[in-house]
C-alpha cells in the first residue's frame, strides 16, 4: 500500500469516532448520516486490511491495531490543528501563541510570564485557563502551545510531554497592613485558632499546608477555601483574615502597602511547569520564554525587597 491510496477523510472520520467512541455521536458532530459513516469506516478498514474496531454492547472499542492508527491520526490531524492556528492571524503578519494555565495556578504568574510577549506587536495571544487533563487534553491536541502548571506530570509513548520546571517560591502568610504592620508570625505554630484563608483542597499546596498543621498540632480557624487565586487575592484584601498563598499571587499588593508579609514556611513550595508536548513546532517566542525559568517570579521578589 502507497500512500496515495491512503484516503485521509476516511481517516477524519476514522479519529472523529475513535476519540469519541461512539458512531451517532460523531455523525452528528461531522454532520453526516450514521450509516455514511460506518461506510466510510469500513472502506479505511478495507484499504488497510484490518479491523480498527470491534463492538462491546453499544460502544466501539479500539482493536491493537486501531490504537496504532489512532496513535497517527492524532498527530497527523493534531499538527493540522495547529498549522490553522500558527495561519490564524498570519495575513496580519501576526503570530499566535496560544496558552493554557491551570484554574489553580497564580494569574500575576501567568501575567509576569507572558509578560515579554505583551509588548510584542507582532504576537496575538490566546489564553485558557481550566482543569489540567483538559488542558493536556488540548495540548496533545495541538491546539495549545503550552500549560503553565503547578505540578508536574509524567510522560509515556501516548502522551509525550517535556514537563519543565520554570521555579519554585516559598509560601507566605499576609495579612491587612493595618492590622499587623511591623509584626512577624510562625508558620504554622502561630495560626492557632486564627482565623485563615486557604488554597483549596484542589491546589497542590493545600496538602502540604495540611500536613504540617498537623504535625504540629495547630488547628487554624478556617474562613475560606478558594481554588482560584485571583479570588483568594481579593479575599486576602478585603477580609482582614490571614491568608497563606504564594506571593506572587499578592504582589501589588504588597508593594502598595495594602498587605504585609507577616511570615514563611520554606518547608512550603509552589512550583511552576510549563507542559509542551515534544512533537511540536518550535516558536522563537515561545522558547525564550521556556529559557527564562524564574523571570516570572521576579517581581514579588523585587517587591518583598522594596519594603
């Protein structure tokens, strides 16, 4: 078999049903009839001599040989996905960057590490934020360029993704300057029965926060729980309760002086990762930004120092 005969819309139709699993499902999303579909399905067997399928009660269920197939197809339609997206904007002269951030992850973090891209004219940006299968999901799609994240993920032969760790802060405690300006606090052994807000049990620190609470026997107050950190900013500076989170999260506020850095645990760690995939088209832009590990850390660093 040359490839010539390979016919690659038999191939969509093949990858629409195989990532769905299901035959009425992708008919309806490629806006064909089911029984058109299986016809389709059954000639790409035919020309490849095997069969991509086998039933189990009303789904589809991928033979060995299927998964192979699949296994091209996602890179075969995923660089299609992303050659659109590299196009989109071109006629403008204009490139696309197209970023993923985990719900949980600091927006002044991601804000500092795109932040040489802002000043870029020649660079149009696209930002998602969601749960991180979902954004993995899109990456291997091809149809995000990268996933900022706050843990690591492993790598396999079906899911090949270079996991870079970009740095690491220590956590801090803050709290309004009116109440506790000039005043220092241990972490934990300072929090309790004090009324605190908390990352939420989704964030990769609310685990370790947990953990040394409790192996010193303190007990905070707890007053919130907030997975996302743009609203646990707010929360830190309109409550008046002590909030633990990264300082990153509440760098302008530290440096006007609305909130003060009351204490630190170095035996807390948020650590950044930036998530490509290693079948992937080389952006320059994009690659000065994966070089420039702890850039994006640098100006809750400069602001602790100013004060």
């Amino acid at each position: 078999m040359n490839l010539e005969r390979l016919n690659f819309h038999h191939l969509l139709y093949f990858w629409r049903v195989a990532r769905l699993g299901h035959l009425t499902r992708a008919a309806q999303e490629l806006h064909v009839s089911q029984s058109a579909l299986s016809t389709q399905i059954r000639q790409l067997e035919q020309r490849l001599g095997e069969a991509l399928f086998e039933r189990d009660g009303r789904s589809l269920v991928l033979t060995e040989t299927g998964q192979l197939v699949l296994s091209y197809a996602e890179s075969i339609f995923g660089l299609g996905q992303e050659m659109l997206g590299r196009l989109a904007g071109r006629g403008e002269g204009m490139l696309r960057v197209r970023v993923g951030s985990v719900a949980t992850l600091s927006r002044n973090y991601q804000e500092n590490w795109i932040r040489p891209l802002l000043a870029d004219p020649t660079v149009t940006l696209s930002l998602e934020s969601g749960m991180l299968e979902e954004l993995l999901e899109r990456l291997l799609q091809h149809r995000l360029d990268v996933v900022l994240a706050n843990e690591a993920v492993a790598a396999d032969a079906e899911r090949p993704f270079h996991c870079r760790f970009m740095g690491s802060q220590s956590i801090s405690l803050v709290g309004p300057a009116a109440a506790w300006s000039g005043q220092r606090l241990r972490v934990p052994e300072d929090l309790h029965g004090r009324e605190v807000a908390l990352p939420g049990p989704r964030h990769a620190l609310r685990g370790q926060f947990d953990a040394l609470c409790l192996a010193a026997d303190v007990r905070p107050r707890l007053r919130a729980e907030v997975d996302d950190m743009a609203m646990l900013r707010l929360i830190a500076r309109d409550s008046g309760w002590l909030t633990v989170l990264p300082e990153v999260v509440v760098q302008d506020e530290l440096r006007t002086g609305v909130l003060v850095k009351l204490g630190r645990s170095e035996k807390l760690q948020e650590r950044f990762y930036a998530i490509t995939t290693t079948h992937r088209h080389r952006v320059e832009r994009l690659e000065h930004l994966l070089s420039g590990s702890s850039r994006a850390l640098r100006p809750a660093r400069a602001a602790a120092a100013a004060r």
